[in-house]
C-alpha cells in the first residue's frame, strides 16, 4: 500500500537504510507509576516476512566509531508532504474538510453524516470521559535538513532519522514505557541537548 507512494513528488514515502549501533544504553529516569509493568503487545514475529531482513556489517564496512553494527531497510515517511499527498487525495475524490469543534458527544447528532469514525486520539478522553485512555509524553528534536543525510541511526537509546524536512533526534530512552502516564506538552531543553550531543559521538 504504501509503496505506491514511490517515486511521488516531494517524496511522500521512500525506503531508507537504518543503522543498529549497538553500546551501552543511555540510564534514564522511567515515567511510570511506582508498581506498574505493562506488556505491551507486538507484532513483528507475524509480518516478519514483509521487512528486508537486516545484516551485520563488520568493521570497514560502515563508517561509525564502533565495532557491532547491524543494517536493514525502512519505509520512511516525510509527514510533510505525505500528508499533503493525502489531503489532496481526499480532495480529488470529492472530500470537504471543515473546521468544528466538539465539547460533548452529543454535539456529534448535530453532523449530517449517518457514519462517524472516531480519530481523537487522545482527545477522546476528554469529549467521551474515557478515562482509560493513557497520555503518552514524547519528544523530537529538529536539526536542519542535509540531502546527504538520508538514513537513520539507533545509539544508545537516540534515534536520529534524516527526513526531507529536517534531522529528526529522539530519546527513546527506557523503551516503550518512556514517556508512559506524562500528559506534559512543555518541551525539554535539556533532553534536546542531551540526545544531540549522544548522537554527535558518532560523528
């Protein structure tokens, strides 16, 4: 499906190499209450088969400071222009978009449509008191774009990834608990910096 994206103006999807640099990881404060561990469900054994396979490189054959490397494939999506492309798409075939904002669910009987499909997010736990929806904190940081800087790189708990519109730098820290039950929009400066300076040892 997304490979139709292919070859689109503004590259809206593309496949990018992705390099596993392995060391030791960044310790770093887990957001979470006292007690709790979740099992977070995955999927990776059941579309194995859909994701080039990655491969070890050893030295000489990668240009990082580190002896253990691995190397695969990803589709990388510059959000930018991909959504653009979708928004053009719902456009062409007849689509309307307009702005509304809801304070209840009851307000929905309000819209014409007979089928609503519900995409809040984490809005939902607001306008439908869900209060089994969990916020999620999570950062990135932007560097200015480099054409020549079209892969990413996985270092002691920083993902960078070169996009179109920019370098994007983010602590994944602890795994997927980082940021776990942290409803803060404040940016962290000192995250930022920390993670930019990670990845620069490698360069």
């Amino acid at each position: 499906m997304y490979q139709s994206y292919l070859g689109l103006a503004g590259n809206p999807v593309e496949w990018t190499d992705r390099y596993f640099i392995s060391g030791p990881q960044r310790s770093r404060e887990v957001r979470k209450e006292a007690g709790e561990e979740l099992d977070f469900v995955r999927y990776m054994d059941r579309i194995a088969d859909t994701n080039p396979r990655g491969v070890a490189l050893a030295p000489g054959q990668h240009p990082f400071p580190a002896e253990r490397v691995s190397k695969t494939v990803s589709l990388t999506f510059n959000v930018a222009s991909y959504s653009r492309q979708l928004v053009n798409d719902f456009l062409i075939e007849g689509g309307t978009i307009e702005r509304r904002e809801f304070r209840t669910p009851g307000e929905l009987a309000s819209l014409p449509e007979k089928t609503i499909v519900n995409a809040t997010g984490y809005g939902a736990r607001s306008l439908f008191g869900d209060e089994s929806l969990v916020p999620v904190r999570g950062q990135i940081t932007w560097l200015i774009p480099q054409p020549e800087i079209n892969y990413g790189v996985i270092y002691k708990g920083v993902l960078m990834l070169g996009r179109r519109d920019g370098i994007v730098v983010q602590s994944i820290g602890s795994g997927e608990m980082e940021g776990y039950n942290d409803p803060s929009e404040t940016p962290d400066r000192a995250e930022a910096e920390s993670a930019v300076k990670t990845v620069a040892e490698l360069f």
